[in-house]
C-alpha cells in the first residue's frame, strides 16, 4: 500500500491495519478503523481497475494487462492466453503483486473474470477466427 500512495498522502499514513475496499462505486480504496484515515483512488500513484469505468482499466499491475488488451486479443483470437501468461510468469517468479497490485493480491482472479465478462459482452460478428495456415502440396 505504501508504496502506491502519493507523496502527499503518505505523509498522513499512520502505522495502523489498512484495508482494500472493493467496493466500484467508492472511491476510496484504503480505509483504517483504527487511525480513522482513509486514501482515494486519486491519492495512489496507479489507476485502481476494479474501481475504474474509462480505459485504460488495469487487470494485471505486474505485466501490464488491461480489459483493453484482453478485449483485443480475444476478438483478433478467438480466446485469451493472457491469464496462462501471467501464470507462466508467477511460476518464474516474476510477480510482485504485493507491492504494485493495489489490493496486494495475485490479480488472476480479476483476470479470469474479466475473460469471461468480455466474452459475452462479444457478438460473434466481433470474434475473428484464429487463421488456418494451408499446406501446398507440391
């Protein structure tokens, strides 16, 4: 959490149990009972996704995905490979969602479910098939 938070709002950070709120509509996303402190999405460094309506939206803070870029491999695709990805790259060891993910939590969740809302939201005239290469016969 600390090391989302502007420079102006960590000066109000107390050492105190912070929580992630989940809410969309609310815009505040830390929230401590105990220090009666709270942080706003405009207060952290990184735009918080799940409490965000216009793009860019992130999915993944570690690697860059967006419901964007998630929307366009699908349509162009068929299918999304990005949560395979993501995975591949937790299994290496190449995730700091601890630290770069606002709610400190692995974001695979986020982008399973947001796989899925995507593709239903998709006609079939938006889906493009994946190309099917031909063999010549020589």
């Amino acid at each position: 959490m600390e090391s989302l938070l502007k420079p102006e709002a960590l000066e109000r950070f107390a050492d105190e149990p912070y929580f992630f709120d989940r809410t969309p509509s609310c815009d505040v996303v830390y929230f401590s009972n105990e220090a009666q402190s709270y942080f706003d999405k405009d207060e952290l460094s990184v735009r918080v996704g799940l409490k965000e309506t216009e793009s860019p939206i992130a999915l993944c803070y570690c690697f860059g995905h967006t419901a964007e870029s998630v929307r366009e491999e699908i349509v162009a695709k068929g299918r999304s490979t990005t949560a395979e990805r993501i995975t591949a790259e937790v299994q290496a060891g190449n995730c700091s969602c601890e630290t770069k993910n606002p709610s400190g939590k692995c974001c695979l969740g986020e982008v399973y479910g947001a796989v899925q809302r995507i593709q239903k939201e998709l006609s079939p005239e938006e889906l493009q098939e994946e190309p099917v290469t031909l063999m010549e016969r020589g």
